[in-house]
C-alpha cells in the first residue's frame, strides 16, 4: 500500500481533518495510550505534553492507500501500523486510527504521538520517507499486488503528477488537472519560440501572457491564469532562455479582453449549456451515492446491533457452564474450573475473529457496489472531459479565426488606402 507520513503540529486541525463529513465512512477504530477517546482531546494531551519539550511538531501523521481494487482486512491495516510503529522507533506510543471511505476507496489514518512522556523529550525518526517507501514495497510484495511503476523504476513515475494547489486550481476551471499539465507539457515540448508556443496553447484555448509576478503564463478562455514553469514542468530559467522576454506579450487582463472579444455569443451560450448539464448530470449520480452512503451505515449499525446481541447471548452461556456453591467447589479442586475458562476464553476469541471477519465481508460487499457507481461516475467524468475538449478546440478554432478575420481587414484596410494624391504627382513634375 502507498504509504505517506509527516511530522506535524496542529492536532486540533488534524482532527478536524479525519472527521470531516466528506468522507462517506468515517471509523474511529482505536485511540491507544490516551487519557481520552475522542481524537480532539487524545490529540490535546500530546500537545500539552510537548509543552514540556522543546518539540514543535509533537503528531507523526501516516496514510496507508491500498490498491482501489484489492480487498484488505482491517487485521492487515492493524498489522501494517504495527510494523511500521516498530521500524520508525514508536513502539508503544500513544496512537489513532481512522478508516476512511469514498469513491468505493478504503483507507486508513493513524496518528502517533512523538513525545517519549516518560523521558519528555521527542523521538527522532531519520529517514522516515525511506522506511515508508521498504515498508511500503514490501507490502505490494507480500500480498501479490502490481507494483506501482514508481516502485519498479523511478524513472517511470507519472510525469504529470500534480501537487494539491495545481488540483484546486483545476477544480475551480472543471478541467481535469491531468488534462491541462499534458496540454501545457506538449505545448512546450513541440514549441521552440514565443510564437509557436502560444499558437500551440491556442489549438486547446489558451493564451501565453505576461504574469504579475510569474513571468509567462498560459490563460484560458474562463480566465483561470496557470503559471508556465510549474505546469509545463520546467524551471523559470529554461523558460526565459527559450521564450526571452515576456514584455511583448499580453497582460493576464489583456488576454482575457482578447478572449472576450473572439468568442462569439454563440460560444459563451454553448459553454454555459455545457456547464449546466455536466452539473445536472452528475447532481444525479451524486444523490446516488448519498443514498448509498445512508444505506450501507444502516447496515453496519443492524450488523453492530446483532454482534452486541449475540455476543450477550454468547457471553451468558459461557457463564452457565460454571456450576455454583459445592460443585463450583469441587470443580475447582479438580480443575474441571479451569478447563471450562480456557474453552470460554478459545470460544470468546474465535467469536471475536468471527465478529470481524464478518463486518469485513459487509465491508468488502459494500465497496464492491460502491466501486460499481464509482465507475459510472468515471466513465460519466471521461464523456464530461471529452465534452470540455470539444469545447476548448470550438475556441481554439474561433482564436484562429478572429486572427484570420483581422488579418483580412488589415489587408482591405491596405487596399483601399491612397498611395499618394495624384494631382499633388502632377503638379510637382
């Protein structure tokens, strides 16, 4: 499984985090070590605690993401965090672990406190990323699951892997961020020049233009501004060594103006109509899987309900093996006592395991149906951004011919212009 870990303060926000709402499922599975059981207080101890440090970052934050399409126990998320405590030196420090769902996704945090509290100082963890990353291998290895290419080759990582502001920004534009980091790569790639970059952005509707503070940037035709060097992928230098200055080129308010006037009437109904019925389209799938979300909760509490119940009733007949005043005497004189509590205690623990293999299996089901709407709503996005791509080349085809339309007018312009005042010829011969 992915693996990512940091050192961190800033409890209360993280908290706050791995409750929030928009998870489908969210399960608070274990609070260890802790005075208190909810996560906003267990998380506060370590704080105060830290105060007696000189620590700042008292929390070591970890996800653990297996593949979307692997079932994994919640016994093996358990026996992850355990050897992953073991490695990094934080064994038998106070943590929490919480399981997320969404998009048919299961996942896990766990939070440990840095803070040794009987030593009071902090517990170093050197090369932390690099023990994450073994630890992480060898779970693919262990459990037979396809090797991230990042894991086979480092050179074989995603190029067009995107940080959480580049997502955000994408977001705002309903583009796909993938989408605009290939655009944005392929356009430098096949570019020499200003000229030919910007023609090549255009194919897709963007601008190249002149930021505030950013040097060149590419703007789209909603006016969202992407800044070159961070989406193309390059450094600010390499960017002014091909492209030279930028002083040439529009201002970011300057390409929206263009943008304005090249897009006709036409155009902006289209990509309004276009907005309002991806957003109608998935407004229906998004009730969907709120339904779901309800559903599959009712279930796991009828299931929590009927394990409580069972295990009453379970628990009540082992008590009702023990024979009371003089047998109960006798039976402890011949150990008969103690060979009922070790069958009581084998029973209790395989009822135990029992228990959690089938709130496993519930688990396993529901994400298989919630994987089901996840691949509507995949394919639903991949037509969407077909749609989106559609539109970008109507612009860019409008960008070309606004340019071929000036270009014309330039030359009737040209044409019909006197060349000199023929009498004023006649005259000075």
């Amino acid at each position: 499984m992915i693996l990512k870990g940091s050192q961190r303060s800033g409890g209360q926000q993280l908290a706050a985090h791995l409750l929030k709402a928009e998870n489908e499922h969210v399960t608070v599975h274990e609070v260890r070590g802790f005075l208190s059981e909810d996560l906003h207080s267990a998380f506060h101890e370590i704080k105060a605690v830290s105060q007696a440090t000189n620590c700042k970052q008292y929390l070591f934050s970890l996800s653990m993401n297996p593949p979307q399409t692997e079932q994994v126990t919640t016994e093996d998320f358990i026996k992850a965090a355990d050897e992953i405590e073991q490695k990094l030196g934080l064994t038998d420090q106070p943590r929490a672990i919480v399981f997320h769902e969404k998009e048919g996704r299961r996942h896990a945090h766990v939070v440990w406190s840095r803070i040794d509290a009987e030593n009071l100082k902090a517990i170093n963890l050197p090369f932390y990323k690099n023990k994450l990353n073994e630890i992480a291998k060898e779970q693919y290895l262990e459990h037979g699951w396809e090797l991230p290419n990042g894991f086979k080759d480092p050179l074989m990582k995603d190029p067009l892997n995107f940080n959480q502001a580049e997502w955000q920004q994408a977001l705002r534009t309903g583009r796909d961020p993938r989408e605009i980091k290939q655009v944005i790569q392929q356009a430098w790639q096949y570019s020499d020049d200003k000229k030919s970059l910007n023609a090549a952005l255009e194919e897709y509707g963007y601008k190249l233009a002149q930021g505030d503070r950013r040097g060149f940037v590419a703007v789209d035709y909603k006016g969202e501004v992407y800044s070159l060097p961070k989406w193309a992928g390059i450094k600010t230098r390499e960017a002014k060594a091909r492209l030279g200055s930028h002083d040439d080129l529009p201002t970011v308010s300057e390409a929206k103006e263009q943008f304005e006037k090249s897009l006709t009437p036409k155009l902006k109904t289209i990509a309004d109509n276009l907005k309002a019925e991806q957003a109608n389209e998935m407004e229906f799938l998004n009730k969907q899987k709120h339904k779901m979300a309800q559903l599959h909760t009712h279930e796991r509490n009828h299931l929590e309900q009927f394990h409580q119940y069972r295990w009453t009733e379970e628990n009540q007949q082992r008590q009702d093996r023990y024979n009371k005043g003089l047998r109960g005497l006798l039976d402890r004189i011949t150990g008969k006592h103690s060979e009922i509590k070790t069958q009581n205690e084998l029973e209790a623990w395989n009822n135990l395991q029992r228990d959690k293999q089938e709130l496993d299996s519930l688990i396993f089901e529901q994400l298989e149906q919630r994987q089901k709407l996840q691949h509507q709503i995949i394919e639903l996005k991949k037509q969407q951004l077909q749609d989106r791509e559609r539109l970008a080349d109507d612009v860019g085809k409008a960008l070309k011919f606004e340019k071929v339309r000036e270009e014309i007018r330039k030359q009737f312009e040209l044409t019909t212009q006197p060349r000199k005042n023929e009498k004023e010829i006649d005259f000075e011969r």
